[in-house]
C-alpha cells in the first residue's frame, strides 16, 4: 500500500517567511519567482446583437483596484489575469521549489465576496517545469451577482504529483493547497464607491503642505466619489511625502500615515454629508447613484460600520478598516 507523509510541507507562506526580516518591501513570490502581472477588466452586457463586451479603465491603489464608470448592479464583469512567470523553474527546482520537477501544478483563480456571501474558483491553468512561462485565468460575474466588492487571488495547488521518490519536505497528495501566488486583491463593484480618489501633484511648490483635502461637490446623490468632486491631493515635491507615498521597490504598499490620512478625510467627508439632512435620509435609503458620494458614505456606514456621530470614535472606526 502506497504511504503518504502528513508532516508540513513547503508552501508559498513558507518562501514568504524566509524573507520576513528582509529591507525590500516586495513580495518575496514575486520577487523569488519573477513574476508580472496585466489585469484586464470587461463590462458584459446583452444586447439586439448578441453578447457586448466593452473594456474598462482601471486605477489601482494597495491592493484595490478601482473601476471607472462601472457597477456590477447594470453590467457583468470578466475578470482576466495574466501572469508572467519569469523563474518558473524555480517552483520545481532550488532552495525555493515547493514542488518535484515531474509533478504538475494548477494556479487557480479564487474569488470570495463578504457582502454576497459567495465564493468560487475558476478553471485552473497547469504549470509545468520546462513548459511555457506565461499563462491566462479569467472569470465572468453576472449582474446582480455580487455586491458591493469581492476579492481574488491566484493560488497553487499540487495537480498531479510525481511517483518518483520525492524529497519529504514537498507536498505529495493530489490537490495539496500551497498557497497564494498573487494576491490578494480587492475589486469595488460599485463604481469608485468603496475606495480613495487621490492626486498625486507635482506641480506645487516643495514648501506647500505635504498633503490637502479637496471638495469640490454639490450633490452627494449624483457627484461621483471620483478626484473631480473629492480626493486626497499629495504634494510630491514636498520631503514628507516619502511617509505618505508608497515605496518604489512595492508600490502597492500602503503606508500608516495614508491610511491615516485616509481616515481623517473620510470622517470629515461623511461629517459634511450629514449637515444635508435630506441627501443623508437619502443616502442610507440607498437612493444615491451608484459610484457617488452618497453611495460612498452609504458604503462606510453599513458595510464597514463606521456609524459613529462623534468624529474620533468615526476616524477609528474607519482606520480599523483600511
């Protein structure tokens, strides 16, 4: 009878702690194994013609991506990810393999939204050692499906594992999970509803502030929560924005003094949406247009449940949040 160790194996958590107390702030998997990504998002809808596809412009801030002009309660969305693995042999040979040069991997799409309750993975792509180094996983949404946001991630799994004899440290049972490749990233669904605009200015002088508070909205029913109506402005020239804006070496790294920053803002933001007692009676009816400010705060105020009256207790609602 064929045996099979139960004893922990290597995983893509265990490449990433190797490299814990590292100075470079870039992900150890994709920095060790050499990866680059291209994101292409579509609106999906039907028509006389058939089905239409139209793509849309995106805007990636940390880990979260923004859609421009979207929302998932009018349209479908396909998600397609591309990834380019530079060091592929790398995940089958060397100190960081986490699998056998024989044995063939599946990199899976996985998806999960809170607000909806749902999650799935898409049809798998196999690697292999040797083989092609770039490969494609895309998934459709319908309209309506989801709420609010969801999250995605590419993760490994061990498809088909060698029967040749293996070292013990690496996985050896079909469908072993070996943990994310890429990822996590964060999806709003309802036009820039549950993210920060924000304007990165290098035309100010070196001495202005490091950063300002734009407002510029009439309506938060209809205004989109977009840089032209509401954004944090950060002045590049100035020294300090080093502390706000992140590192060259990851730049979807988000530094506590932004999420600070971020926090204040929106408190402030929600604080001036209040003073209009009938656009916030609106607003948590669920009557401001999707992608406002209204949809914005409404977002904060029930999904994240930052509900407080009082400013600071509302500031550490939010940042607990971010």
């Amino acid at each position: 009878m064929k045996s099979f160790n139960i004893q922990p194996y290597k995983t893509l958590d265990w490449v990433r702690s190797r490299s814990q107390n590292s100075n470079n702030n870039a992900d150890p998997v994709e920095r060790d194994y050499g990866i680059e990504l291209a994101f292409e998002f579509s609106a999906i809808s039907t028509t006389q013609n058939g089905i239409e596809s139209v793509p849309l412009k995106h805007q990636i801030e940390g880990s979260s991506i923004m859609l421009n002009d979207f929302s998932i309660r009018e349209k479908g969305l396909k998600i397609k990810v591309q990834v380019h693995v530079k060091k592929m042999d790398a995940l089958f040979s060397g100190e960081n393999a986490v699998a056998a040069r024989s044995d063939v991997l599946a990199a899976t799409f996985f998806w999960d939204s809170k607000d909806s309750l749902q999650r799935g993975a898409s049809r798998p792509s196999h690697l292999e050692y040797g083989k092609p180094t770039t490969f494609e996983l895309e998934h459709v949404f319908d309209a309506r499906q989801l709420r609010n946001s969801m999250t995605f991630r590419v993760a490994l799994v061990l498809q088909n594992p060698c029967s040749s004899r293996r070292p013990s440290e690496l996985a050896n049972l079909k469908g072993a999970y070996l943990g994310t490749f890429i990822g996590p990233w964060s999806v709003a669904l309802e036009g820039s509803a549950s993210l920060f605009p924000i304007i990165i200015d290098d035309t100010l002088d070196a001495q202005s502030a490091p950063w300002s508070l734009k407002f510029d909205y009439g309506d938060p029913l209809e205004d989109s929560f977009s840089p032209e109506h509401f954004a944090i402005v950060i002045n590049k020239k100035n020294s300090e924005s080093k502390f706000i804006l992140p590192p060259d070496e990851n730049p979807r790294a988000i530094q506590p003094a932004l999420k600070e920053i971020v926090a204040a803002s929106l408190a402030l933001l929600i604080q001036d949406v209040r003073k209009n007692s009938s656009a916030w009676a609106s607003l948590l009816l669920d009557e401001a247009a999707p992608g406002s400010i209204g949809a914005a705060v409404n977002y904060i105020h029930y999904t994240l449940g930052a509900d407080s009256p009082e400013q600071h207790k509302l500031i550490s609602q939010i940042r607990s949040k971010l």
